[in-house]
C-alpha cells in the first residue's frame, strides 16, 4: 500500500467503520442495562473496553513491526 491516495481511503473507511461501531454501543449498552441491570451491564462494558484496549495495542505494535520488516 504505497499509494497515499489509497492510503487516504482506507483511512477514512476505517475512521467510519470505528464511527458506525460507537454509535451502535450506546444503544446496546441501554439495552444490556436494562436486560441485566446497569451495574453488570457497566462491568461487562468496563472488561470489554480493556480487552477492546489490549488488542489495539497489540495491533498496532504488529503493523509497526511489519512497516518495519518491509523497510528493510
């Protein structure tokens, strides 16, 4: 992906796939809420923000190494 117009694009594909994603967990945490009480549901969303976490970090050390393996 050496192009940066394609970059440009997938850029912005995944700024609105993380756009689409936070306007969709509102309504479910309302949702989960209500179905299992907001305590459980907060917990659950609080585990789930750590892990969402974690594996960003881990994501993105992995496409830091690979640009770095490719510049080599």
């Amino acid at each position: 992906m050496d192009d940066p117009a394609l970059q440009d694009r997938v850029a912005r594909i995944e700024r609105r796939q993380r756009l689409l994603l936070a306007g969709l967990l509102l309504p479910n945490f309302y949702a989960a809420g209500e179905l299992f009480g907001y305590w459980t549901a907060g917990a659950a969303a609080a585990a789930l923000a750590v892990l969402a976490l974690v594996a960003l970090v881990v994501v993105s050390r992995r496409r830091a190494g690979d640009a770095a393996d490719g510049a080599t």
